[in-house]
C-alpha cells in the first residue's frame, strides 16, 4: 500500500490476474457497505458476458472497472471504483475516473454512466452512502438521472414451503432446483423476458423453477450478481398460484445456507409483492449519473 509522499504510479490497465487480485483487496476494503462483496464484485465484472467490451484500470490502491452497454454501443458504465481508505482524498478517484471515461471515448461511447450494465453488474447505480461518490460523480459534472433501490429481506423469518409445495402439488405444480438443465429454464426466461434475464439465469449460484404437465411456469435465481437475490419472473399464465412466493423462499433459504444472515432483492420491483411475500424493506437507493462526453 502506499503512503503519504510516495510518487503514484500513473492509471494503467491492469495486466493478468496478480494485479486484479490486488484491485480485489482494494475493492474488499473501500466498498464498506457491500459486506466484503469487493473481491466478488471485481471477479463478477471480469466474467461478463462474451463479446462485452471491458477494462479494469489500476492505480496504486485504487481501480476502476469500466464496459460498454450492450444496449447501445454508444453508452458507456463505470461498473466499479474504490480507492483503498488508506489513500483517499488525494485525488486518485478523479483521476480513475477521467482515464475510464478516455477509455470509453476510445472505443466510441458518446455517454458514461454511473449505472449498473445489465445483466453483469456491481450496483444499480451509487449506492447513496457511498456520499464521497456521489460528490466525486458531481464535480465532474455527472448529472443524476434516475434512482433505483434494492429490498433488504432479513433471513431469520420463516422461509419454509412444504404446505405451500403440496397445495401446489394438488394443482398440478411441482417445484425444482436447477441443478441440471438450466439452459432450458434460461429459455423460458428468454421467451417472456429478454437475454439479460437469461443470461442471469445461467449464471446465478442458485436457480429454482416451477412446472406444470412439462411447462415451466416461473423461475428465480440468486447470486448473478453475488449474494443478492435475482431476478425472478413467473409466465402470466401461472400467476396469483403462489409459485412466486414459493420461489423466492427457496432461493432465499439457500442464501441462508450459504451463511447470509439478510438478502439484498436487486433493482427492484414490485414493492408490494416482496413486502408481503418475505417482509421485504425497501434500503439501498441508488442514484444513476450521466454525462455526455465530449
Ligand atoms: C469514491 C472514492 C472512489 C473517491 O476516491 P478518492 O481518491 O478518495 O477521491 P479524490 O481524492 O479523487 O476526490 C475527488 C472528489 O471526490 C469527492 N470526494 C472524495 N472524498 C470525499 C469525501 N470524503 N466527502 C465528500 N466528497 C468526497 C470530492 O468531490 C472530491 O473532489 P473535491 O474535493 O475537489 O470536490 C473513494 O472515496 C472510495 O473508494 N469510496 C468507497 C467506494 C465507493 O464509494 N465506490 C463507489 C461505489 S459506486
């Protein structure tokens, strides 16, 4: 780590896995609200879908990790910035910033965003605590456009489902794991909602579905993006039948298992649905910053 009056190296991209490993640590000790998600969180965004334009960029104790949209070629996201606590305030952040938004310039972006990159993202947008972000985004000129919020579900509730499985049952539902076949839950995903989705789908710790006669009626997945719970969807055929609910539980058991005490629902959503189905509050709020880059 360095100190106070030793010379900074300049940004550079960071080169093999030994220097990404060291931007974990650093993303492990800056990102104080994410519970020690960092390293996860820099692995996630160097795993992103194929064919995405991405780079991580490093300074000594600070990265940046930046992509562009999928959407739209001409947007451009900072994905993730952190600068170890030891060395903040001395203007690495800014500087990680303008050598991201070089970097999109040079592979065309006409617009960065501090906004999550769909499917392959840390965060909505700016987590509001992370305040000396929103500053930093602020001054350099970043105007906030949207807000997105997460629900929090504590995991001490009663999460069982054995009732809920065997009236389902009744009616002809039956509830698995995704153990095996899972392409072939991301092609339902990917015929009532989008790639994205899909793409989560495949790519989530856990994934639970429901069918009936053969036909998958809804699905839900957790740990696309670590630790949080999503996204999950149920086809409109099958809704009021409970299979949502029954879903979201077994997901947030396995969650449980994997030893969270409490979920993060992402970038939600239907609010009413979550409140009542687990005691879901609303928590993180995110702000999502643009600028035009001239
Ligand atoms: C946000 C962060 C990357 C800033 O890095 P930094 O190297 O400390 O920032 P700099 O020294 O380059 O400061 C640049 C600007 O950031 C803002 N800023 C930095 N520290 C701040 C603080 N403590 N309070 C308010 N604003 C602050 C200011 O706007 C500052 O410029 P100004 O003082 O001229 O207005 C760093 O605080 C960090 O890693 N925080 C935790 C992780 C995080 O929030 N990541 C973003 C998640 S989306």
């Amino acid at each position: 780590m360095p100190h106070a009056g030793d010379a900074v190296t300049p940004v550079r991209e960071a080169s093999g896995s030994a220097e990404l490993r060291q931007a974990a640590e650093v993303a492990r000790a800056a990102l104080t609200l994410d519970s020690g998600e960092g390293p996860a969180l820099v692995d996630r965004l160097a795993n992103s879908p194929a064919g995405r334009r991405w780079t991580a960029l490093v300074i000594d104790g600070g990265v940046v990790m930046a992509s562009v949209s999928g959407k739209d070629p001409a947007v451009g996201h900072i994905d993730l910035l952190a600068v170890h606590p030891e060395v903040q305030g001395r203007g690495h952040g800014r500087e990680l910033v303008r050598a991201a938004e070089e970097w999109l310039r040079s592979v065309g972006v006409r617009q960065a965003r501090f906004a999550g990159n769909p499917p392959c993202y840390a965060w909505p947008g700016i987590d509001v605590r992370y305040t000396a972000a929103a500053c930093l985004a602020e001054s350099l000129g970043y105007e906030r456009y949207h807000m997105a919020w997460n629900m929090t579900a504590d995991l001490g509730t009663d999460l069982s489902v054995d009732d809920d499985l065997a009236r389902l049952a009744q009616r002809g539902v039956h509830v698995h794991t995704a153990e095996q076949g899972r392409k072939r839950v991301a092609g339902f995903v990917r015929e009532h909602w989008n790639e994205n989705w899909a793409w989560e789908a495949i790519n989530a710790a856990g994934l639970h579905y429901a069918e009936r006669d053969g036909r998958i009626l809804g699905f839900a997945a957790w740990g696309a993006r670590p630790a949080w719970f999503g996204p999950m969807g149920t086809a409109p055929e099958a809704r009021e039948l409970g299979v949502g609910g029954v879903l979201l539980r077994r997901c947030l058991a396995d969650m449980r298992a994997a030893g969270q005490t409490s979920a993060q629902i992402s970038w939600v959503g239907p609010l009413r649905f979550y409140s009542r189905a687990v005691g879901a509050r609303a928590e993180r709020v995110f702000w999502l910053y643009r600028r035009d880059l001239a």
